[in-house]
C-alpha cells in the first residue's frame, strides 16, 4: 500500500514510472546496494526521529551514520530514532521503505550532505523491494526537504587521521 501512496505522490511530477521494484528484498542498505548493483553509500537511508516540533526524516547517504553531537547541536535535542510502529504511524511507510514521498504533511524532511559526494542516490519508494534514482537537486524538491544539514559522521575520511 505504501508504495502506492509514493507512486501517486511521484505522479504529481511525473516521475511515478521511474520508480524501480525489485523481486529481491532491498529493506537494508547492503539488499538495495545488491538489488541495484551500486556501492550502499548511494542508497538514500531514509530514518524517522521524533524531531523538535513532531516527526522528522533524514535522508542520509548509505555509509552514514547520525551523530548525536551534531544532531543535537543542529535540532537542539537528542536524536531519538521512532520506533517501527512509531515510524509507520507517522510516514505511513514501513521500515524498509521509508522515504519522504507522499508522507503527511506535518512530517518535515532533511538530507544530510553525506549525499552530495554523488550525482545520482537511491532513496526507497514505501516499500522494502523499490527505489528510484533521483539527482540530489531532485531528491531534495521531491522530498519537500527543509535543508540540507550536516548531522551524520563516518561517510568522510577524518581530516585529523593523518
């Protein structure tokens, strides 16, 4: 069902028959990597949190990791993930699936710039076996996304390491 809602969302511009499905599984960064045959920083970890004014998604690249220190520095509170039920409660989408496409419209979206490193990410279209490629200037109009922000760590070589 929740594919459904993404597809009618993406028809609004056109984009609904590029959404992907797969007859494998690609709920996991490494499953979607395989299903699309890309490195898994590509694929678009989209993760719910219950943010300063209700629930928030970050779109984020596959190899990266949120940091709490940034998160709280950039939200003003501590990163707390929503629970599965929590998560399809809010997106309508399931773990596995969730995206910022055709989500109710008190749910604010962002992306981290783990995702600007490539021309093209991978992002999952509601359910745990779709994706679609979008540019990043594309994912961010689709997405309604409020910013791009720097809140993850782990997808950059650490400058201080040599």
């Amino acid at each position: 069902m929740s594919i459904e809602q993404a597809k009618t969302y993406l028809a609004r511009f056109g984009r609904e028959k590029d959404v992907l499905e797969f007859p494998v599984s690609s709920a996991t960064v490494d499953l979607a990597a395989q299903a699309l045959s890309v490195i898994p920083a590509r694929i678009t970890k989209t993760l719910a949190f219950d943010g300063p004014e209700g629930p928030i998604l970050i779109g984020m690249a596959g190899d990266a990791k949120v940091d709490n220190k940034k998160y709280k520095a950039y939200f003003g509170k501590k990163a707390k993930m929503l629970s599965p039920e929590e998560t399809l409660s809010a997106t309508g989408h399931a773990i596995g699936g969730v995206c910022s496409f055709g989500v109710p419209e008190q749910v604010k979206s962002y992306l981290d710039i783990s995702l600007q490193r490539f021309s093209t990410v991978f992002p999952a279209c509601g359910s745990s076996n779709s994706a679609i490629e979008l540019t990043c200037d594309d994912l961010f109009s689709l997405s309604n996304a409020l910013a791009w922000i720097d809140v993850c760590k782990g997808w950059q070589e650490d400058p201080e390491a040599h």
